[in-house]
C-alpha cells in the first residue's frame, strides 16, 4: 500500500511530493484495480493544479478583495480579517482519507454489505475546500458597554454580510452552491434567499462547539470551487486555540477507532487503506518530517514555509476599526 507517509523523509518539496504519491498511487491502482486510488491519483493530481497554475489566484483574490473592500466603506467601525489559503498536503490527505472511512462506515452499518467504489467516488465529489477564504469580525471594545453587548452586535454584523454574500460574488463570477446539509434550525437573521447556501454552524454547533457559518461557491473564471467561512473573533478562537482544536481531535480519534471495530479486516480494501493511512498521518512526528521550507521542533511549533501541515495563504487582508480610539459615550 502506498501511502503520503512514505514521501515525508528525503528533502523533496511539496509538488514533488505530490507528483511521486499521485504517480505510484496511478500506478498501483492499475496493478491492483482499486479504481477508488485512482480517484486518489486525480485528486492530488487537482491540488498539484493549484499550485503550480496559480495565475487564476491572482484574479480570484482580486474579487474576493472586492468585498473587503465593501466591507471595509460598510462597516468602518469594525475590525476584521480576510485570509485565502490552499489546503495543506496533509490536511487534504487526512480529509480525502475520512470521506472514505466514513462514508463505507455508514453504508456497511446500515446495510450490512460494501458500497460500490462509484458510490465512495461520488461522496469525495464533495471536497469543495481546497481553496478556502475566512472572514473573522470583531467589535472593538471601546465601542461597547459590556460583553454581551458586544456578542450580540457582532452576531447582527456577521448575518447582515452573510445575508449580501451569494449576491455580492455572484455579480462577480462566483455560483453559490446550494447547501447538500440540512441545517434542523436556521438562524432568523438569515434572509430565506440567502438561507440555502449557507451551513450554520452557529444556529447548530457541532458536538464539540465549533461555530461559523460556511458557504461553497464555484468560480466560473477558474472553475474550481472555494469556501468561504464566516466568524466572530470568538467562534474563531474556539476553533483554532481553543476546546473546538482538541476535543475535536479527542473525539474523531474515539470515532474512528469505534469504526475500525465494527468493519471486519480485510472484508473492503479501500476502507482498510484509507484507515490506516489516515492513523499514520495522525501519529505522525512532525519533527522528523524532512520536507522542504519545512520545519518542526514538536507538533506545535512548527515553521511551514511551504503548505504541508498549515495551508499555502494567498490572501491576508486586515481592517482595523477607524476609531478604535475612540472612547464610548
């Protein structure tokens, strides 16, 4: 079986990388005839695109500038954040990987038997994220009396710009993609045109309190697909530093192992590959990865200088409040 593990020890880059696991993953699908590694083989094959025919990014950046650029005549009294970034190598990797397992999972636990490889082929169709833009709002404290104040006047803000998204980039080359998850509540502050594009995280939190609000959209310039994703500087925080990180990661862990447990070994190759690779990249040491413009003292301070673990960034963009100074009334 080959596997992202095997390429992360000689020095090469990221593209190399890339190239040489889609290659031997080709390859290996042809000799075994696991048509699901040569969806694999494809995949990467995408993020090798974005990397190296990257003139799209220029001109995609340059529109979703445009609405920082509302934002910032709109909302003046605001701080906030616009960052674009192509998704890690390992990120991709662990992500395509779970698709798999989960979606084998589901079907063997309801069914008893092994969906058909164009059935796990369709449900990664859905990795829409490898570009990404993120957008954190925060109120300046000087601006508010108290902090449930504040809460609730950035949670207005957040809905009122998720409310002219779909419209705003659509004039600008962008399709909203209506949303495959049905959302069991909705938040009133979101416009019913504007209700089925977005995933709400916020109105339903995920089991260990993650928080945003999340749209897909296509760009038919680049004909690639982005997210954009919607928070306070909070939810942001939760998500990044806080309880959301690690208790996310504690409780796909217990997941994926309770799935490990319930699908007999050796009974569907493809989800037996795509579990173990995943389990290798989650205990994988950081520090002895030798990759270049990569660098690691443990799994926390780590120097990516190349898109390997954090993501290639292509668009930071902050807007700080024109009176931040200023002293409430």
């Amino acid at each position: 079986m080959v596997t992202l593990n095997d390429y992360l020890y000689n020095g090469d880059t990221v593209l190399k990388i890339i190239q040489m696991y889609s290659r031997d993953l080709k390859e290996s699908s042809i000799k075994t005839g696991n048509t699901v590694d040569m969806f694999h083989s494809n995949f990467l094959l995408r993020m090798e695109e974005l990397l190296v025919h990257n003139d799209f990014l220029t001109s995609q950046s340059q529109r979703i500038r445009e609405l920082y650029k509302y934002m910032t005549r709109q909302y003046p009294q605001l701080a906030f954040t616009f960052k674009g970034r192509i998704k890690s190598l390992i990120r991709a990797e662990e992500k395509f990987n779970a698709y798999i397992v989960e979606t084998i999972y589901n079907y063997y636990k309801k069914n008893g038997s092994f969906p058909e490889p164009t059935l796990v082929k369709s449900k990664i169709e859905h990795f829409r994220d490898l570009i990404a833009y993120r957008i954190v709002i925060s109120m300046p404290k000087c601006h508010v009396n108290n902090s449930d104040e504040r809460k609730e006047i950035e949670l207005q803000y957040l809905y009122e710009i998720a409310n002219i998204i779909p419209d705003f980039l659509e004039q600008r080359g962008f399709s909203p993609e209506i949303s495959a998850i049905d959302n069991a509540v909705s938040s009133n502050m979101l416009k019913e045109s504007a209700r089925p594009y977005f995933r709400d995280y916020i109105s339903n939190p995920s089991s260990y309190g993650y928080e945003s609000l999340h749209i897909t959209l296509y760009d038919n310039e680049s004909r690639s697909y982005v997210e954009v994703q919607l928070r306070t500087k909070d939810m942001d925080d939760y998500a990044e530093i806080g309880p959301a990180n690690h208790l996310g990661y504690e409780k796909r862990q217990l997941k994926e192992r309770t799935r490990r447990n319930k699908i007999p070994k050796g009974e569907s190759i493809y989800f037996d590959e795509a579990f173990e690779r995943g389990m290798l990249l989650q205990q994988l040491e950081l520090s002895k990865v030798d990759v270049n413009m990569f660098g690691a003292i443990d799994n926390s301070l780590i120097n990516d200088g190349c898109g390997l673990y954090r993501g290639r960034l292509i668009l930071p963009f902050e807007h700080l409040s024109r009176f931040q100074n200023d002293k409430i009334d």
